[in-house]
C-alpha cells in the first residue's frame, strides 16, 4: 500500500509539473496585450491570415498590371491557409507579418512607387470610408528589416467627398532610421514633415496614429506623443487607413527596395 502511495503521489507531482510547465510555455510564448492583432512566438508556419485578424483589410500588391496592381480581398487573406506569396508572407524566424516593396513595381495610377501594403476595408469587404468625427486609431508594433532610402509604414488617406487622391498622413522611416510624419497641407497638395524621431533599422518600435475631435491628427511613436490640427479643407473628405510597405524609391532594381515587419496591427472607430 505504501509503495502504491508512494507512486500516486509522484505522479501526482509528475503531473503538476507538467501543467507548469505548459503554463510556462503559453507564458512565454504570449503575444501582445489584449487589444492588439499580433503573431505569438512560434507562429511561424502560418499565413500572416493565421496571426493577425485580417478581417477589415485588403491587400495592394506591386504586382499586375501597368496602372493596376493587384488587390487580394480580405476574404482570400484570413486563416492559417490564407494568401501569402513573396511580397507578403509570415517570417520563419520571428512570426512577422512581413511586406516587401522593391524598387521596381507595379504602381497605383497616381503614384510612382511600388508597395505591399494593406488598405482598410469593412466587416463585408467594402472600402472603409469614415468621417473625421469621432476618434479612430491605427496602433501597430513593427520593424524595418531593410531600406534603400525612405519608406512609409503607415497612412491615413482620403476617400470620398472629393477629386483628391492624396494621403491625409504619412508616416515614413529612413535608412538613417529617422522616422518623420508628413502632414498635407490641403487636398490639393504639399505636405509638411515633423521630424518624430529615430530607431536604428532592424530594431523594433510601435506606432499610434489617430484622428480626435475632427479636427486633430495625434501621434504617438514609442513613448512621445506629438499632435498636429487639420485644415479644415479636409473636412468634406472621409478617411481611411493603411499600413505595411510603401517604398519610396524607384529604379530599376528588384533587389533593392524596403522590408518591413509588423508584429501587432489593430485599428479601433469610436
């Protein structure tokens, strides 16, 4: 009886032991806050789909057609089996969902450089298209792996109410790892650069980009908050976000261009 005692309580301790240790694991290998879309530690063989919520977004991709590039729809994006190809794809070392843009692309009509990128959409697929009213927020943690000269990792763009095509904010980083927001003047044109910061590439930083009270573009890169007032020629415009790999060089190379790495991407209306 006694050796049977004896063995019921090491398993016992066996088993313990053993749950600690899962827990200690799940700990480790947790991802960010609850709140934000990210790739836990470990994620590796999944499509991006199967780490981030890919629900309200849509992917531009610097292939295609002269004019046209291709756009991947949420619903091709979403789960583990989801879309992934060499311009965006889950990195095997680390778990980022990862956006390549080389110098040379396919480009919208009213750019000249090439980008993988993601464009907000709806619950049902259909262009975000939000007003300025109320609070919006764009929150993401990443890195640039690699840059020739000047990349932008995050924008808020202007949809409907006008002819304009121009971006309401951008947020660009270069190779020097200086991180500058531009802010455009009025929906015709010319953008002013806010000098925000500077993280070395390859290490890793987060952003927040927001719009309050109609009337103001708040930023936060890392731990410094910075905000900027919106001309009131934008206010019959409707926005919308974008985040990943917006190159900023072209040439003729597909070699040279700018890789970047999101590990948290959440966007939140109120």
């Amino acid at each position: 009886m006694k050796s049977r005692s004896k063995l019921i309580a090491a398993l016992t301790a066996a088993g313990m032991a053993g749950t600690l240790a899962v827990l200690g694991s799940a700990s480790a290998h947790a991802g960010p806050a609850a709140g934000t879309k990210a790739a836990p530690k470990g994620a590796t063989k999944a499509a991006p789909g199967g780490n981030f919520d890919l629900s309200t977004w849509e992917l531009q991709e610097p292939v295609g057609s002269p004019g046209s590039p291709t756009t991947i729809p949420s619903s091709k994006l979403q789960g583990a089996d989801g879309f992934q190809d060499s311009y965006f794809y889950t990195d095997d070392k680390d778990g980022a969902m990862t956006f390549w843009a080389p110098e040379k692309g396919v480009t919208t009509p009213n750019s000249k450089y090439a980008r993988s990128e993601l464009r907000e959409t709806n619950k049902d697929g259909s262009p975000a298209d939000w007003s300025l009213g109320g609070s919006h927020r764009l929150d993401a943690k990443l890195r640039v792996v690699s840059v020739t000269s000047n990349v932008c990792v995050g924008q808020i763009h202007l949809g409907s109410g006008g002819p304009s095509t121009k971006p309401l904010v951008e947020l660009y980083y270069r190779s020097n790892g200086d991180i500058a927001l531009g802010t455009e003047n009025s929906p015709d044109g010319g953008q002013t650069l806010h000098d925000v910061g500077n993280v070395p590439v390859g290490k890793t930083w987060s952003y927040s980009i927001g719009v309050s009270g109609g009337d103001t573009i708040d930023l936060k890169v890392n731990d410094s908050t910075t905000h900027y007032k919106i001309p009131s020629s934008f206010d019959k415009y409707k926005q919308y976000f974008k985040a990943g790999s917006y190159n900023q060089s072209s040439s003729d190379s597909t070699e040279k261009g700018a890789r970047v790495g999101f590990y948290a991407l959440d966007v939140s209306h109120g």
